[in-house]
C-alpha cells in the first residue's frame, strides 16, 4: 500500500534507451510498494517489443502521441493517441510504432518489470532518442534476461 505522496522530479528518474527508444521509469516498485510501475516509452517507426508473454503482470497501454499496432494472440489493433490497450499476463502480445513516432505510457501491475528496461537497456549518452539502430538485438541474451522476469519471448516483433 503507498501511505506517502510520491512525487519524483525528471532529474531523479530512471532512464534508459531500451532497443531504440527512450524508456523513462517515472514510478517503480520501489516508489508503489511492489504494487505498479509507470513507465513513458517514445520510439520512432518500427520500434517494438517482440511477442511475449508474462507470467507475473498486466502491461496497460495508454498512447499519448503516435500510432502503435497491438498484437495480443491472434488479434491486431490499431491503436491511436488517446487510445488504451491492457493485455493480460498469459496471452502472448506484442506492440510496434506505426506512426513515425509514438508516446507510450505504459502502467505495469504488480510493479518489477521496469528493472527489466534498465538492465536490458544502455544509459542515454544525450538526451532524447537514441541513435537509429544499426541491427536487431541479440535475441538469445534478451530472453535470457527477460525469462528472469518471467517474461518469454515466444515470436519476433510485429511488422510496422
């Protein structure tokens, strides 16, 4: 239960660029007593998670700017700014930037995920989005991460 205000000004964030976006941690376990993260994600066109599933949490999607694809099983969303997505723990899902870019606020409950990102992710070198991409991921070290998390990478990413 969070018995105290929690109020966290941008500079004492967590920050990470997480496979070619921006991924601000604006609350986290420790901030909610393990109960919810909040977390801001602004990519560009095509950036993605691959198709996953998580043993332990909801991921709510709320899209602040932009146009995300949401794969969740077999269906396909399209889904704009002001649009809300929540994909249940269990279903294989997925999600890509369709629009040139997009801002994502993504609520994750019970909080834990969001050590994920920052572990998997590189300290910003500059402020805003990284630099493009020059490849793919290495996909056997991040499942191998993410499975710590109790997330399993089951697929590849959505096409944008």
């Amino acid at each position: 239960m969070v018995t105290d205000p929690i109020v966290r000004d941008p500079d004492v964030q967590r920050v990470t660029w997480f496979l070619g976006a921006l991924v601000n941690v604006r609350a986290g376990a420790g901030d909610t007593a393990g109960q919810w993260s909040l977390i801001e994600q602004v990519g560009r066109r095509g950036y993605s998670a691959p198709l996953h599933v998580h043993t332990r949490e909801e991921e709510t999607f709320l899209i602040i700017d932009g146009t995300v694809r949401v794969v969740c099983g077999d269906e396909n969303y399209s889904v704009s700014a002001g649009g809300l997505a929540i994909l249940p723990r269990g279903r294989p899902h997925a999600f890509v930037v369709t629009s040139s870019t997009a801002r994502i606020i993504v609520l994750i409950t019970p909080a834990g995920l969001e050590d994920f990102f920052v572990e998997a992710g590189t300290p910003p070198s500059s402020p805003g989005l990284p630099p493009e991409s020059s490849g793919p991921p290495d996909v056997a070290a991040l499942s191998a991460m993410a499975a710590r998390y109790g997330v399993e990478i089951v697929g590849p990413p959505p096409e944008a």
